[in-house]
C-alpha cells in the first residue's frame, strides 16, 4: 500500500511494478495450487484406498477454505497492514504445502489443503487491492486484467505442473511445486508492502457471521461427502445436514440485523444482483468442477498419465487466459447478458459432447472440447462481475464485488463436491446393474471367459488359477465399463447445469432488465 499522504500518481515506476510483480507472482502459485493437486486424484486413492466421495475433498476443501478466507481479509489488512498479513498468511500457505507434502494419513492432506486454501483466500483480495493501491482510478482496468488473467491461468497450468511434478517424483510434490514462487513473493512483501496505516480508521469483523458461514460450509459439504460411505439415512449425514443448514438460516437472520455485515443480504433483495449471484456460483461450479473432472476421467477411463493429462489441459488455460481481456472489452460493448448466454452455451456444447468420450477418443479431439469449453468460461469472468454491479448501488459497489467474488469461490466448491458425489453415486449404480448381467446364460460373457482362460492356459498357468484370474479380469472390465458410464453421465449433467445458466442469462435480461 502507498505510504500515508503519498498519491498513486507519486510512486515510482520502480517500486510500483515491484508490488504488481510481487502480487501477479504470488496470486499466480497460489491459484496453481488449486488444481495442481487434481492430476493426482487416483494416486492419492490409491496411496490411502480412498474413493471419489473422499478423494474430491482435496480441492473441495481448499476452495471452501478458501471462500471463508475471503470475508475476513479487508479487516485483517486494514487492522494489521498489508505487508504483514501477506507474510503472516504466505508462511501460513508454506508450512501447510510441506504438511501436505509429508502427510502419512488422508486427514493431514485434507487439513493441508484447507490451510492452503484459508491462506489464499486472505492473500487474493489483498493482492487486487495492493496493486489498485499504487495505481491512478484510470489505470486500475488495467490492473484488474493482469490479475484476472493470473487468477485465471493458475488453474489452468497447474494441472500440467503437477503430472510433471508426479511423473519426475510422485504425487507429495505437487505439494511443493508453488514453494519457490510462494518464498520469493513473501520476501518481496516483507519489503515493498506497506505496514499498517495507523492514521486508518479500526473497523469491526462480523465475527460471527463469519464462524457461522464457515460452520455451514464445513457441515454441509461434510455431510454431502459421506453420504455415499455413511449411507444418507445415517444419524452423521443427517447431524451434518441438518447443521449446515441450520447455519445458513441463522446466517441470514444474523446477517439482516448486524450493523456490519460480512456479508450484506440485504442486496439479495435486487432481483438482478440476486440472479448475478447465482449465474456467479453456477460459473463456479462449472469452472472448478470441470478442472476437476477432466483430469481425473482421462486418467481412470482413458488411462492417460499425470503429465499427459495435465498437458491435455494446457491449450484450453491459454485460450482461457487470452479470452479473459478479449470478453472484458465486449462486455463494455454490449449488454452482459448476451457474453453470458453465449458463454454458458458454449461450455453446455463442450461438455455434453465429451459425455460421448470412451477410452479411445484421441488426444487432439479431447483437447479441442476441453478448448471450446474454455472459451465459454473465459467470456464469463468479466460479464458475471460488470452484471452484478450494474444491479448494485453505486455507494455498495465494494460489497458487491465481494459477494459476487464469495458466491464464485462457493459455487467452485460445491461444484467438485457434488461432481464427485455424483460419479462415485453411478459409478456403484453401473456396476450392480452390470454385475447381474455376468451370468452364464450371457454368451458374450461365457465367451470372453473362455478366451482369456485359454490366453492363461498358454502361459502354462495350472487350471486352478485361470478360473479367477478371468473372473478378476472380468470384474475389472465390469468396474471399468461402470466407471466411463458414470462419468458420461456427469458430462451429461453438466451440461444442463450450463443450459440452466442460459437460461438466467437471459432471465437478466428479459423481466428484470428495467428493475433493480
């Protein structure tokens, strides 16, 4: 931050790009850690025999953490100081990548990944803020373009950074790969942040608005999560439910009569900023959930390794990163809406399509539906903020930005947590119904038996031994076929998830576009 009584237009071009370097370094390793952890879902389930529902917590908790760690982070720079904060909440992120990197139970990788992600969501607002800090109002688009495109090529490389991390070592260092960039940013901070502005006025922090959304958050994606290993009729799922939701209701009431709220309800009144909100946590959803969901289906279905499936993913981050800029100058062109529609259109056409993806579906054909959906969700970024504070007051733009920020980052980790839940909910239902199909009146089954026996039988294996080796090689090919079903229909889902969005883009425009 400048220094008390020194204008932006006052600072030198020296120390003003160091705080843009310091800030574009810092934000860009702490969104590749997002996802950089993604490229390694079936080797970390199958370090610690874990399935989806348990595995997909790696990034739900960092993005829940991380939406949580959003609220606090004003009152925390403007109580202790931007350069302390930023160094406080990096050595933060550092001591939980390496607990990570070290964990001998899924627990501590679960708590590390939290810990990461409470960090960056405290360091991301700050790092924006920062940066308009040192810059005059009539540059400060700019600067919002050089974060947004960081913010949003983090998670697209960080899959390609960790199969190269796991196909050089193994899946702990993908732990480790934002280390180098993380340490020199903190050292950066220690020198070229401003301290505390002791002339600034102390604000309070809606202490409890914040532990109750962060018990709702907690509560509920836990109680989604074992759903599928507890049953959904268990006295923990339920507890849990039935908590998170009983957060939320107190949430809101709280919300409505606090004197400074974390989080204005109030706005949701706006029938325009209201529906910004949910295109914003669809958007989320979509985005997170699909830089999940990619990775891990062409590693279980199509058997591609961690470093060809991060690099399936790296065209689609660049096209990404070059529509970022390209949208936020349509979107001052024409109304919202219509780069919304188009955007969700586009990513509906990509992922249904990729529902008809099987095990040989070529790299490059792939590649270019991964692309298309990126295209979609890079005409978003812009277009969902610049709707959401068009329908806001002009004196709440601040509180706008940050709900429509929260309402992303929600979205983000409800989207993987649900995906998730969704594959491993088919997965189980594919495979009861094609268990019961593997009988011996299905010739196509008796026949395969019979041919892999034969295939044992000529390598000499005694006739003890053929007998279940088909029937394992059987299960597999039954547990594999189940598999690539419950992801199509993912796809699927998804798909209509973004029609759903079309279709409160156009809502944006259509009744409410004269109204509040």
């Amino acid at each position: 931050m400048p220094a008390a009584g020194k204008s932006p237009a006052a600072m030198s071009f020296a120390h003003r790009w160091l705080v843009v370097t310091t800030c574009l370094s810092s934000s860009l390793a702490l969104a590749l850690s997002g996802t950089i952890t993604n490229v390694a879902v079936p080797d970390i389930m199958g370090a610690f025999g874990v399935g989806q529902d348990q595995a997909q917590w790696m990034a739900t908790a960092f993005f829940a953490a991380m939406t949580a760690g959003m609220l606090p982070s004003d009152w925390l720079t403007r109580t202790f100081g931007a350069r302390y904060v930023f160094v406080a909440m990096m050595a933060l992120f550092f001591v939980a990548s390496i607990a990570g990197g070290t964990a001998q139970t899924y627990v501590v990788v679960v708590l590390a990944r939290a810990t990461q992600g409470l960090a960056a969501g405290i360091i991301l607002p700050l790092t924006m803020m920062a940066m308009f800090s040192v810059f005059p109002p009539n540059r400060r688009a700019m600067v919002a373009g050089l974060f947004g495109i960081s913010f949003v090529l983090g998670p697209g490389l960080g899959p390609w950074f960790g199969g190269i991390a796991i196909d050089l070592f193994d899946w702990r260092f993908t732990f480790y790969v934002a280390l180098p960039i993380a340490f020199c940013s903190m050292m950066l901070a220690s020198v070229i942040l401003q301290p505390r502005d002791r002339n600034a006025v102390r604000t309070r922090l809606d202490w409890i608005g914040f532990l109750l959304v962060a018990t709702f958050l907690t509560a509920t994606l836990t109680g989604l999560s074992n759903g599928q290993l507890k049953g959904w009729n268990s006295n923990f799922v339920l507890t849990m439910l039935g908590t998170g939701l009983g957060a939320a209701i107190m949430f809101i009431t709280w919300e409505l009569f606090a004197d400074d709220p974390i989080f204005n309800v109030r706005l949701l009144a706006r029938p325009r900023f209201a529906i910004a909100n949910m295109i914003s946590f669809l958007f989320g959803a979509m985005l997170f959930g699909s830089f999940y969901l990619q990775p891990v289906f062409v590693q279980l279905v199509q058997n591609y390794t961690p470093l060809r499936a991060g690099l399936l993913l790296v065209p689609g981050g660049l096209i990404m990163g070059f529509m970022l800029p390209l949208a936020g100058r349509v979107s001052d062109l024409i109304p919202p809406y219509i780069p919304i529609a188009v955007g969700f259109l586009l990513f509906s056409i990509s992922t249904w399509l990729m529902g008809f993806s099987d095990p040989n579906t070529a790299f490059i054909t792939f590649a270019a539906l991964v692309g298309l959906g990126r295209i979609g969700q890079g005409m978003l970024f812009p277009p969902v903020t610049s709707a959401g504070l068009q329908a806001a007051p002009p004196a709440q733009m601040g509180t706008a930005n940050g709900m429509l920020n929260f309402t992303r980052q929600m979205g983000g980790a409800f989207g993987i947590n649900l995906l998730a839940i969704f594959i491993e909910r088919r997965t189980s239902v594919y495979s009861e119904v094609l268990a019961a199909t593997q009988t011996e009146a299905n010739t196509i089954t008796s026949g395969l038996l019979a041919g892999v026996s034969d295939m044992l039988a000529a390598t000499g294996l005694p006739d003890t031994i053929e007998g279940p080796l088909a029937t394992l090689y059987l299960g597999r090919m039954v547990a594999a076929q189940a598999t690539a079903l419950a992801f199509r229909d993912t796809f699927f889902v998804s798909a209509i998830v973004g029609l759903i969005a079309v279709a409160l883009a156009l809502v944006l425009w259509s009744p409410f576009r004269r109204g509040g």
